[in-house]
C-alpha cells in the first residue's frame, strides 16, 4: 500500500482555536493519521504532519487548506516566518511504496485542485517544481519577498506567475506545494570529548567536505554524557543509506583510535530506512520485501 | 496491534473439494489474511496458513475445524503422515506485540471452546503443553500410535486422557492445539566447493554442536552455485537473533580463509527478525520502535 507523509505549515502560531480547527478539517476524512501538530508563537506558523494513502493525503491537505484561507487574513498575519499564504507550505513525501516522482504528480493535482476550487495562486517548488527557478523554496520566498511583495508582483512580474490559480493574490495568499524526500535526523555518539576529532569527522562525512552526497553533518558537545556526537541530516536515505554513513563514520573514528559508542535516529524514521541496512549488514542480497510477513497483512 | 499466525494441519490432502471448503470457512469471517494453502496427496494433508488478530484467528481456526469434522471421516482416512483427527494440529505463533505465553492462552482458549462445542477432544502441546509429556508433539503422536490406536487409549488410559472435550473420539478424531515460536529457515552462501569446511562451521555453530541455543544447522552442496552453504533452522529468532548467527558464520568461515557471499531467508520472515538487526548493526541502543512512521499507521 502506497504510503505518503504530508506536513502542511499554515501561518498562524499564536492562537490555539484556528489550529484545532484546522487540524480538525485535515482528520475530518478518518483517512489519515496525524503524527503531530505544533504551534511557535515567534514564527507564527503551526507545523501539522500526518501520513496516509496519496488520495487521503491529498483530500486532508485541500481540507486544511481551505479552512485557513477562511480563518487567517493575510493583511493581518506578521511573524518572524517567511511565507506567501495563510497555508504556506504543502510538501509530500514518499514513505512506502510510492516513489518521489509519483508525489511530484500528487503535489501538481493538488495544486490544481486548490488554484481551481480555492482561487488561491499555488506554487509548485521541490522535486515538482516546474520551473527550475522554483526548486529551492527559500531563494524566491525570501526574508525580503513574502506575502506583501507578492502581493504587485504577482500581477506585474511574469516570474511570479502561478503554476496554477489566479494571477492574483487573495486574503489567503499563495500556497507552495512540493515533493521531498524524508529527512532523518541521525546521530552518533563517539568515546571521546575531543571536538576537534568531531569536527574532522563531520568534515569528512558531508558532502560539503567531500564526503557523502545526502549527508549535512556538524559536530556537538553532549554535555550530559561526557562525550562528543556527530550530528546529521540524510537528505535523502535511499542516495546516502544509514549503514553507509554509519560505517563511514566509524571508519573516520578509527583513525583516530576512537570508537562509536551508539547512534541514534531523532525522531520519526520510514520502516525501508531500517530495512535497508538489515539487508546491507546481513547480506540478504537476494531478499524481497514482500517475504515479510507484516508486509502481507498490510498491503 | 498484536499479530498471530496460524498454521492448521488437515487431514486431507487428495479431495480439492474439501480443503477449499475449509479455506473458504477459514476467509469467512473476513479478519484475517490467508498467506498460503498447499495440499500433499502423498501425506494426503493441506497445510493452511493465515495471520490476523489473536481473536480472529481463533475464530477462522475454529471455524476450519468444524468444517473439517463435517467432512472428513477419520475411519475412511489414510496417509503417510501421522494424524491424529481431521484437523490434526493448529498451531498459534506469535509474530508483532504479541509473547509466546499469550499464544500458549489463545491455544488454551481454542482447545476448549473445541472441546466444548464441537466435541472434539483436544490436546495442549508446545508452549501450551499442560502435561510435560505432550511438549514435543512427535513424542506422543507417533507412527505406531496414531488415531487408530488413541480410539481405545482415550477410553482407557488415563495418559492419554484430553485436556478439554470429551473422553471418546468422534469421528473427526482429536485435535492437538499448541503455541511455538516462528521457525525461520536461513541459508548462509560461502565462496568455497569445500563441504568440510561447511560441515564443521555447521557443527560449530548450531546448538547440538555447543554452538548457539536456537539454532538448527546443516551443510549443503549448491551444484547451480557452484559452492556450499550452511542451511538452518532458527527455532526462536528472540533467543538466537540472525545477527549473531550470522556474524558467528562468519568468524568460523574466516578461520579457513573463507567468505560470506551471501545469506538468505527462506519462505517468510516477522518484520522483528529484521528490526533486530538493523538496530543490532547500527549500534541503534536507545531506539524505540514507535519511531518508525509505519508502526504509528498500522498501530
């Protein structure tokens, strides 16, 4: 079964009642499950997760959506967020069985669906951006071009012409709808509390550093365990796989006569992430998903 | 959610007819997902399996089993295998969220409501066993003691007197109803045509040789391959989990300047099997399973 992560960030963070009503349209379905909500009063914005089946994901994404472009007003909105539209963002990510490709074409139909049913301008960024321009969501929303600035240019700037809806901007602002990959937050945990040996790993291992290609990584002092961490994103796990960079930064480690005491996935991880390094580590090289037996009950 | 699997044996394995009429029994209910059925005309027994919920799998067993006594006549039946009724054995194996000890009472709970509404004698064996004596199945139900022979020895002999149902054989015969831990077939390739050198790793490794508890293990020539391998049974994955038989593999094969090339699951795997070793190998040691996205749909 197709499975899709989709995290919509709307532009209200302060007051509680528009979130829950907000949260309460994206579950009203029953389709989905909601891994988490949260609000940040600075940034004004709310941050809602939930995964499901692509057509559940997409119908709780348009419920959500059209319920903030009728609860927040845009003129009135300011926090220390950048952002377009009372609901800002809407990336789709692929968990299970469904591919990055085919979440692009999921964030398109729903880019569709709310430039036609809602009349709010959307704009396709991520791996479904249509204009190559558009890839990267924070080089055209900007601390200096939000919501106000798009305000005229969307009328005036060709640039700034929607991919889908109106070519102007409603109370409701404008909406970005993407497709990325998962991001797992991983860690690990070295035997000693030398930061430079860290620092030199973490170096190594990134990309920047002429490492790994999915891996961002930066060294941190845990205080409360005596030790040093390395700490990283994978940008994209099916490129960079955990075992890949797990040996690769044990590897590093020994050079330096120091050992991985534990790594540590923070947060949420898709279950193929785990599997793929059973199959690495076990050499199941002709192993095939569908011999696990979870796998039968659920699909 | 806790998962069972289920593995009823039936006495019939020639009449088609028959054995879709107890799968079709088994489906009826609609809780549970039917893996596999496959039917030995030789032994003439079908060997159905399906997975569900503790509760629908005892319902879908129960149900197969009144099937099977409707119609299959324990006097007319004759096969290689040894049997003691028409539904010869049902055992219960715990696969997610679910102990052994659990499935030893779900076991206990079917024996009896078989016992009591079908009247069928039933007989605790494995992790359900009452009597220490019907812990190994093939020690009581053997060759020379089959249903023939238990039709007098459950009037008259206290030994073989059923743990619930009544103290004759009903036509359909008796039923022996246990809980076991999965058995998990795992093959580990070597790049070698040496059959010593398979032999005694199999010897080092496997409980009988004073190698590890779980684990069941023999040499095999792979002509298609063109090398050998070590072939096992794991008896309690929990117990003996894959990492260490693996990496116990590979520590005696080094000894010979031999190498892994490979290893394989044969036939299904609990997805736990696999977590274990992926969490084993990454030096995953404070990870929760509630942190993998797919656990939070399904739970």
């Amino acid at each position: 079964m197709p499975i899709v992560e989709c995290v919509p960030n709307f532009s209200e963070g302060k007051r509680k009642e528009v979130v829950d009503q907000i949260v309460e349209a994206i579950e009203k379905g029953g389709k989905i499950k909601l891994l988490d909500s949260r609000m940040d009063p600075d940034h004004n914005r709310a941050v809602i997760s939930f995964v499901g089946e692509p057509e559940a994901c997409l119908d709780a994404a348009f419920a959500g959506c059209n319920k903030a472009a009728e609860l927040i007003d845009m003129d009135e909105q300011k926090g220390e967020h950048n952002r377009f539209g009372a609901t800002d963002v809407i990336p789709f990510i692929p968990i299970s069985d469904i591919s990055l490709e085919e979440c692009a074409e999921l964030a398109e139909k729903l880019a569709k669906k709310i430039g036609d049913e809602l009349k709010i301008p959307t704009y396709l960024y991520g791996a479904a951006a249509k204009n190559p321009s558009r890839e990267v969501l924070q080089k055209y929303r900007t601390k200096s071009f939000q919501y106000e600035q798009l305000k005229e240019a969307i009328i005036e700037d060709p640039i700034y012409e929607p991919d889908y809806g109106p070519k102007e901007l409603p109370k409701a602002g404008a909406t970005n709808i993407g497709a990325r990959q998962f991001l797992i937050a991983y860690n690990i945990y070295l035997d000693t509390t030398d930061m430079g040996i860290a620092k030199t790993i973490a170096k190594n291992i990134r990309h920047s550093g002429g490492g790994l290609r999915y891996i961002q990584a930066g060294a941190m002092k845990i205080e409360e365990r005596n030790c040093v961490q390395v700490s990283m994103n994978i940008t994209d796990f099916k490129g960079t796989p955990l075992n890949r960079v797990f040996d690769m930064t044990k590897t590093e480690a020994a050079r330096f006569g120091v050992n991985v005491t534990e790594s540590e996935v923070y947060g949420m991880i898709p279950l193929d992430a785990l599997l793929e390094a059973a199959e690495y580590y076990l050499q199941l090289n002709s192993f095939e998903r569908k011999q696990i037996i979870e796998k039968r009950i659920y699909e």
